[in-house]
C-alpha cells in the first residue's frame, strides 16, 4: 500500500504539467505515463510475486498490455481536456459527442481487459492473472477517480 501511495504522489505531482503550454500534449502524456509506468511496475512485480517458471511470460504479456493501455489512457486523458477547454461554452452536441466518445473509451477499457485476461491466464494462472486485474483496476480506478474530481461538473461553474 505504501507503493500504491507513491505511485499515485508521483501521478499528482506530474499532473500539473497538463498546463505547461511550452511543452506538447504528446509529450505531456509520454512523460507522465513513463514515470508512472515504471513505478507501477515496480508495485505489480512485488505485489504479483510470481516464481521464476512463469514470471518471463508474464512480464511479455504485460509490456504488451501496457502499450495497448497507454493508448486507451492517453485518448482518456485528451477527452478530460477537451471538456475542459469546452466546459464554458458546452452545448447539447458537444456534451453529447463527448459522453458517447467516453463511454466507447470505457469499453475500450473493458475489452482490453477481458481480452488480457486470457493472455495473462495463459501465461501464468486464473489465480495471477485475476491477481494483476485487480491491481491493474485498483491503481488506475484510483487515478480515474482523482483526475474526476479535478473536474468540474456540467452546470457547477456559471
């Protein structure tokens, strides 16, 4: 839990660079999902535990699985931006076009993990690979829900 705990301190403490207007969107997402990724490795290696026999497969798995979730964090991450640039002037199309474009994020999501599941299952066991699920929906449950409440609701600011 003290991992989890830094690992989140290091999301917060990069997350202010959103609004650096010196440095490019790309490389905002790039740099924070490196720091993250790393140290998020790190808390899944020791919490997964894994015995030598089945650890070389898994960590395959999951390099694969982290690229394919990156991409779904970073069209995530964009989306929250574009609300907030268009918070002010949100009309009905534009609220529309963004709830519809995150709930297909969402499954996106959900796809992913169900599609991983087998792979990592596969690799290791039904037991490890539910292990790393958890986790991997703990930590990033957790971020979403902190990057939400930075967020203003619809109507809260007039």
């Amino acid at each position: 839990m003290k991992n989890l705990k830094r690992l989140l301190f290091a999301f917060v403490l990069f997350a202010p660079f959103f609004s650096q207007a010196q440095v490019s969107e790309d490389d905002e997402l790039q740099l924070i999902q490196a720091e993250f990724g790393m140290d998020k490795k790190k808390l899944i290696d020791a919490y997964m535990d894994l015995p030598e026999s089945v650890s070389p497969s898994f960590w395959t798995v999951y390099q694969a699985y982290e690229e394919n979730r990156k991409a779904i964090a970073r069209e995530r991450i964009l989306l929250m931006e574009e609300y907030l640039e268009k918070y002010e002037s949100l009309d009905e199309e534009t609220a529309d076009d963004l709830a519809k474009r995150t709930l297909q994020n969402t499954l996106k999501r959900d796809k992913l993990h169900a599609s991983y599941y087998k792979k990592f299952k596969k690799a290791t066991s039904a037991i490890d690979a539910a292990k790393f699920l958890q986790l991997d929906d703990y930590i990033h449950s957790t971020i979403r829900s902190a990057m939400q409440e930075e967020l203003p609701f619809i109507g809260e600011i007039k």
